[in-house]
C-alpha cells in the first residue's frame, strides 16, 4: 500500500554538454523536470531565446513531415486489416533515432513528397478548369462557327438557356425578320442562339426581360466549340497522363515511409527536448536541472551522467510548501487497477496507495454485477486475444489486462451463484443431463432463485467494504499519533456494523444464542456510548458533550443508507441473467419461423447477447466504480496528489528499445558523443 519514495534531485553542468545531458535523461525516462525555483537571478536570456528559435522551427518541421506522411499515406502498399492486427511498430533507440534524422534523408524525403503533392494539387486544379470548359461548350457543340464571331460588326448574337416552356413561348414571340432563335439542344434545359441585327438590338433585351434570362459568357476564340471541346479534352489527357507519372513517383517515395515515420518520432524527442530547455535555469556558462524521481532510481541516474567531467548531481531538500509528485509500487496484477484510483485521483505524498485494497473488492463487486459465467469468458478471451495479437504497451496493456482479471472474476463468480449465457439447465433435454448435474455440483446457490441469500450476501460484502476503509482511516490517524480520533471518531462505526453479526450467527448457532445477545447489545452500546460522550471532545461541559454526542448518533442514517447502496450488486446481478434469459427466449422464438429460421435463432443469439454484454458489463464497470468512490473512499482517501510524469521520448510511430536492448547501444552512444 505504500508509494515509492520520491527524491528532489538537482543536476548542474556546463553548457558545452546540455544536449546530451538531456538525451541520457530522456533515454532513461526516471526524471521529472520541473521549473526552476531559483528566484535570486534571471536565467541568461540570449540562451531563453535561442532555445525559442530552435523550438519554433522543430515545430515548423515537424508540421510540415505531418504534411508529407498524409500525404504518402495515400500511396503507401495498402496493408490488410488482420495483418494489421500482427503488424508491431519498430523498437529503435534514442541513439539510433537521432542518427538517422541528423542524416536529413527523411527530410528530403519529406521535402519532395511536397512538392510532389504541390504539383499534383495544381494538376487537378488545371483538369477542374479544363472540364469545366469543355462542360460549358458541350450544349453548344453543334454551332459551327467559332466563338469570338458571336459579336459581329452588323448583328448581336448571344447564347443562353431556359426551360423548355419558356423556350417554346421565345421562339413564337422572336417572329421578326431581324431577330433569329435557333435551338441547339437540350430536352427539358434548351440551350439556344438568340442573333439580332444592328437595328434590331434592343428586341433582344426586350427578350431578356420578358423571359428571364442570361447570356452565358465563353472565352473569345476563333475556334468552333467543337474544336475546343477537343482541344481540351487533349489537354485533359495530357494532364491525366502527368499525374499518373507524379502518382508513380510518389508510390516509390511512399515506399519510404518508415524513414519519414522515423523522422516524424525523432521531431518530436526533439521539441520534447527544447520544451524541456525551457524549465531549466541558465547561466553563460551552466545550466541547472531540478526534479523529482524515485529514490531506487537515482543510482541509475548517477550512473548515467558520471562520465560527464562537466556535470554534478546529487539529492536536494525540497522548499518550504513544494508538494512532490507520487509515484505508484504495485506488482502487474494490482497496477491496471490504478486506471480506476486515477479516475478519482492519485493519492497525495502523505497518503497511502489504495490500489491493493480496491482491487479484490472491485473486481469481487464487478464479477457480482455481471454474475454471468459466458460473458466472463468472454470478455478474458477478447482481452487474452488482444493482448497477444496486438501486444500493447502503456495505458492500454494495463486496460486490457484489467479486463482479462474482471473477465476472470465474473467467470467465477457466474459458476458459482450465477447464469452461464442465460441457458436454463432445468429445461436442458435428457442426453444433456450431465450438464445439469456439473452445473449444480459446481453452484454455492441459484442468484435468480434465491434472491434472499443473494441479498444479504450484497449487504455482507458492503459492510466487510466499510469495516476496511473505517479500519485504514484508523490507520493512517495511529500513525500520525493521533490515536484518540481513530478511536473517538472512527471505532464506533466498526461496532455499528459489527453489530449484526452476532445476529445472523444465532441460525448457525442457536445454542449459544444468549451469549451472542450479549455480543449485539455490547457493541451497540460500545457504538452509542464512545458517540455520545467522546464525540465532542472540546470541552467538560457535559450538557455539550453529550448533545453534540446525541446529535452525531444521527450519522447511523448515512452509515445505513451507505450498506443499502449494495443492494445494487443484486439488482444488477439479477438483471444480466434476466436479460439473457430473454434474448434465449426470442431467438427460439425465431427459430420456429419459416424462411429464417436458424439464421434468425443464431442472429438474435449473437446481437442479443452482444448487446447484453456490452449493457450490462458498462453498468457493472460504473456501479463498481461508484461503490469505490462514494462509500468507501469517503471513509478514508483524499487523493488529490499528481503522479510523476517523467521527461521521456515522445513517440507515434516507433517504440523505445527496451533496457536489454538499450544496453549494446549505451556504449556506442558514449563513444560516438
């Protein structure tokens, strides 16, 4: 239950040294950097604002690389979605990383992925033009004189289009002898020619008002629209077939695209490096590196930067109100549990870590929740699954392994009280009648039959859950020598809900039941007495005390409504089996249809208990979460701390070599500067 003791360290070395001072640090990954707290002078300024400039183009660089990868992704070698699945990113070094992006090669990768993209984005632009010239002239294609006569020296002629009524109504009204309509096409669009003499001018907008329309502008050219058409058309091609050769060349670019992934990660170490700078404290010469790490961890570190002439580090006493950040110590099986814990809070450097303890009742109060052995099943084979074909790391290793556990528990727990897939083993045919004999072999007690013992078996844990986190508030007073408080203040509660033991024992044990009578009425009265007479403890006025003492007996209301809150846990239990029982009733419903049939039976199967599953199992992630926060963190955690957040490399596209891998390339780091 204890964190890991965290220590401030404090490096200072020359200038000449910091880059590489900070790569080690960011290899290693222990180190958390903070600002600096060296109030009595001003870091040196030229060095802030070089570290500015250089921040600023990484960041500029590092936009323009997302740029190309975007880019080249589009013509990468399409993967297939189960080999995708298998695929596992590249394990490569810091060391390795920085030598291949100094080299700039992905850079100029990168470089001419855009310019490539540049040059097909203006390629597609000249072809939108082109096709939308040649879509213009296609209405009129049928006119064989070129454009640029529609405006002649003796006569006016214009182009346009109507519907097919109005059209009809122009063609009557342009009768005169100096005005020419002449249709070029179109069905319920006609697209016509509307030419009037130079005396005739004004009859054509006369025209133009009475029959709403507009003349369509074409570019002036000597040429027919036919001629155009086919013109553009073998511009069309010709820019097709150029942006099918820079499509070739950016298919062999993307064939290196993991360079460019590769540079991408190096980029961001990069600006996590500079980001970094700018927490520390500089001098013309010297700068100073203060942060907190784990105490197990500092010989690493010392080991790491020894062979630096130009460097000191040791371990400094935190200021006066500096909070240091809290570090988890749990093993593989308790760790995914702080994925919950954070969810609330990490704990403060003064408390203690609560994982351990949340961990049996969490997932205890899960498995009850969902009370289905199948769904447990099948949630620890997802999981199994994920775990070995995607082999995650970080957060979602934890994720998943906190799953394959409550997968584990809900199988248990349905074996024994509960439901496997909502399957009646009462209803089972002779020839399955050994199924239905393991089952009740195998079974404690049937939940859905039950309900009583399920009940009081609820209430049961809430109270074991209550009595520990009294017990632990208890704790953590004792040890910080305030002993009276965990007495005065806390034990009462324990004899409170101690209290109904005695009770249920009586049906175990009916021969010494005037003996567990007196137990009851003794912690009741160690419960009531304690309350009343040591709850105020400010004063000897014995009218307060005991009022102030009578007063708090009324906290029996929130202690009895909290044991009430895990009525829940059977409510929710019941409801999953439930729930499956009916989506097994629907699909044999289904089967009985003509046509579908089995289909149907296996379809209903599938999504209903999918469905379930998925319901169910997010109402038993959330209920569990509550019982933890709201009844049994309240008796004894704050939280409130914030984790210790190391200055690591920071990745998408590759992962860090691991420590064994590290190792051979520690010394050709060192030797290669």
């Amino acid at each position: 239950m204890a964190l890991e003791e965290v220590v401030k360290v404090e490096i200072t070395a020359h200038n000449s040294v910091m880059d590489r001072v900070l790569e080690d640090i960011q290899e290693l990954g222990i180190l958390q950097i903070d600002e600096n707290r060296i109030d009595e002078w001003e870091s040196e300024k030229q060095t802030v604002e070089d570290i500015q400039v250089a921040l600023s183009d990484l960041k500029k660089k590092l936009i323009d690389i997302e740029k190309a990868l975007s880019f080249l992704d589009r013509y990468a070698p399409k993967v297939p979605l189960l080999q995708k699945f298998r695929m596992r990113p590249d394990e490569v070094s810091r060391h390795e990383l920085c030598k291949e992006g100094r080299k700039g090669t992905a850079a100029e990768i990168g470089a001419r992925a855009l310019e490539i993209e540049e040059e097909i984005s203006k390629k597609d632009a000249a072809l939108r033009e082109r096709a939308g010239l040649r879509e213009a002239l296609l209405p009129i294609q049928s006119l064989d004189f070129g454009l640029s006569e529609l405006a002649g020296a003796r006569y006016t002629a214009v182009v346009s289009r109507i519907d097919r009524e109005r059209y009809d109504g122009l063609a009557s009204a342009a009768t005169g002898e100096l005005v020419h309509v002449e249709s070029l096409g179109g069905a319920e669009t006609v697209y016509f020619l509307l030419a009037a003499h130079e005396d005739a001018k004004g009859e054509i907008e006369t025209l133009k008002k009475q029959f709403h329309f507009e003349p369509i502008v074409f570019p002036e050219s000597p040429q027919s629209p036919a001629s155009l058409i086919a013109g553009y058309e073998k511009e069309i091609r010709t820019l097709e077939d150029q942006k099918r050769t820079l499509g070739k060349k950016a298919e062999e670019l993307a064939l290196e695209i993991g360079a460019v992934k590769r540079y991408y990660d190096f980029l961001q170490t990069e600006i996590e490096k500079e980001t970094a700078k700018q927490r520390l404290f500089f001098t013309t010469r010297t700068f100073v590196i203060q942060g907190w790490m784990k105490k197990k961890d500092y010989a690493l570190l010392e080991q790491r930067l020894g062979h630096y002439g130009e460097a000191a580090i040791g371990i400094v006493e935190k200021e006066e109100g500096e909070v240091p950040p809290v570090a988890y110590r749990n093993n593989p099986v308790v760790s995914p549990y702080e994925i919950i814990v954070n969810l609330y809070s990490p704990p403060n450097h003064k408390e203690i870590d609560p994982t351990p303890i949340l961990m049996p009742f969490y997932s205890l109060f899960f498995g009850i929740c969902l009370t289905e052995a199948g769904y447990g099943l099948v949630i620890m084979i997802l999981t199994a699954l994920g775990l070995v074909l995607l082999r995650p790391r970080g957060g979602m290793k934890k994720f998943l392994t906190l799953f394959l556990i409550l997968g584990g528990f809900t199988f248990v727990i349905g074996a024994l009280i509960g439901t496997v897939f909502g399957i009646n083993f009462d209803m089972l045919p002779e020839n399955l009648a050994w199924m239905r004999e393991a089952r009740y072999r195998i079974m404690i007690f049937d939940s859905s039959k039950d309900v009583l013992t399920f009940f009081m078996l609820s209430l049961g844990f809430g109270i074991v859950h209550l009595i520990t986190g009294y017990i632990i508030k208890m704790y953590m007073l004792i040890k910080d020598g305030e002993w009276v408080e965990a007495v005065c203040d806390h034990l009462p509660w324990v004899f409170l809900l101690l209290a109904p033991m005695p009770k249920f024992l009586v049906g175990l044990m009916p021969d010494i039941e005037p003996q567990l009578n007196i137990i009851f009425y003794g912690l009741l009265g160690l419960w009531a007495g304690i309350i009343i007479f040591f709850s105020e403890r400010s004063t000897w006025n014995p009218v307060k005390r005991i009022g102030k003492g009578l007063f708090t007996l009324y906290g029996v209301s929130g202690v009895l409504g909290d044991v009430l809150s895990y009525s829940r846990l059977l409510a929710l239990g019941l409801a999953t089996g439930v729930i499956a029982g009916v989506m097994n009733t629907l699909a044999k419903m289904v089967k009985e249809l003509p046509l579908v049939g089995i289909i149907g039976f296996i379809g209903v199967l599938l999504v209903g208990h999918l469905f379930n599953l998925f319901i169910s199992g997010l109402s038993a992630f959330v209920h569990s979460i509550r019982l933890q926060f709201m009844e049994f963190f309240t008796k004894f955690y704050t939280g409130e701390g914030e984790l210790l957040t190391a200055f690591t490399e920071r990745r998408t596209y590759t992962l860090i070599k691991t420590a064994e891998n590290k190792k051979k390339h520690m010394m050709s780091y060192s030797e290669g500067g």
